[in-house]
C-alpha cells in the first residue's frame, strides 16, 4: 500500500448482505497487484474472514510454493465450476476477464479495458444469481513496461499446447528488456480503484 498509494472509491456500492461477482480489468504484467487494493479494503470493511475469492491463472498453480501461497490469499483456479460453487455458498468473487491478454497489454494501451472478447462472466452472474460489481483500476499498468503481448512467439515455440496465447517481452530496471518469465520490479504508480454500481441481471434467462 506504501509502494503504490492506493485508493478504493465506491465501497458505498457493495451490498453487505449478500455475494457479489467483482469484475475488473487487468493491469501490470506478472507483478500484477491488481488483486490487493481490494483485498486491503475488503479486511478494513468486513475483517479476515468474510469470504472472498479471486480466480486466478489456473498455470500459475503448478509453480512450486506458488499454489500455496495464492491459496491462502484467496486465490482459486480460473473456472466457472469454481465460481460458482464459492458464489453459491455465499463468497463473493473477483475475476478479471481479460486475463493474460489484457494483463500484459502493451504500454501504448495501458489505458485501455480489453477483455480480449471474454465475457463469460455474465453467463456466470446469471446462473449463479448475483450482482455484478463492475470494477475500474488505473494505474496499475503504468507499474511494468510491456513492448508486447507476443502472441505470434508463444505459438511459434509451441505454447499453444500450454493453453498459453502470449509470451510478453517486458522492460524493467532490473533485467531491462525480456521476457515476462524473469523476475522484475515494478516501477511505484498511484493506483486508484473504482467500484461501480451493482449491475443486476437476475431478471434475464440464463443463456
């Protein structure tokens, strides 16, 4: 919170007595703090052991101590199964939809919201019955330097079967310009965090 002076606007919006699906771009490579903002505020408002869950890169899992750690963070693996039954026994949930494709946007569009055409979230709130929080974070991005997502260098070295669509190249003060793989040091930013208003969709079909 120090490194990045964060702010979360709008908590008035999150309905206290019932889940919610939070749902929010994506910003700042694989040092991503995205997550934090509003796991912060989350404890302030409503203590440790309200539930809430953040669905996560399934790929990250199998990184050894990493699946762990993202555990008792709060962190499951990315999947509708998932969602829903932490949704339906009263946890409310944070996705990012873009995902790796918007995460690792390149800089010239670090103000930019692209989901990449992923918009399963709203099949989601409509099964499980919630509302939708829509959630803004800027500045976030402006933490890591990315040239490029790397999509055509991912398929050529056969990520593809990884269910991996990039392989960005990043610039940091640390290793300067590589791949997103090697660790890096996000460069300090002011991230400010909106929460806006629920979005109901229960009066809809399922799809």
């Amino acid at each position: 919170a120090r490194y990045f002076d964060w702010e979360v606007r709008g908590w008035e919006n999150v309905p206290e007595d019932e889940p919610v699906l939070f749902v929010a771009n994506h910003s700042g490579g694989t040092s991503t703090v995205d997550p934090f903002p509003l796991l912060d505020k989350w404890i302030q408002e409503r203590g440790y052991t309200a539930p809430l869950y953040a669905l996560t890169y399934d790929l990250v899992f199998s990184v050894p101590g990493m699946g762990t750690a993202l555990r008792q963070l709060g962190s499951i693996p990315a999947s509708h199964g998932n969602a829903e039954r932490a949704l339906f026994k009263g946890a409310s949930v944070l996705v990012f939809p873009g995902g790796d494709y918007e995460v690792f946007r390149p800089w010239r569009e670090r103000n930019r919201v692209d989901f990449g055409g992923r918009m399963g979230f709203i099949e989601l709130a409509i099964h499980a019955g919630v509302k939708v929080i829509p959630v803004t974070i800027h500045g976030a991005h402006e933490s890591t330097f990315v040239l490029t997502r790397g999509r055509r260098l991912a398929s050529r070295v056969g990520l593809d079967s990884l269910k991996v669509k990039v392989l960005p190249i990043v610039w940091s003060p640390l290793t300067g310009v590589a791949p997103a793989v090697l660790p890096t040091i996000p460069i300090p930013s002011r991230i400010t965090v909106q929460l806006g208003e629920p979005l109901d969709w229960t009066r809809y079909d399922e799809i």
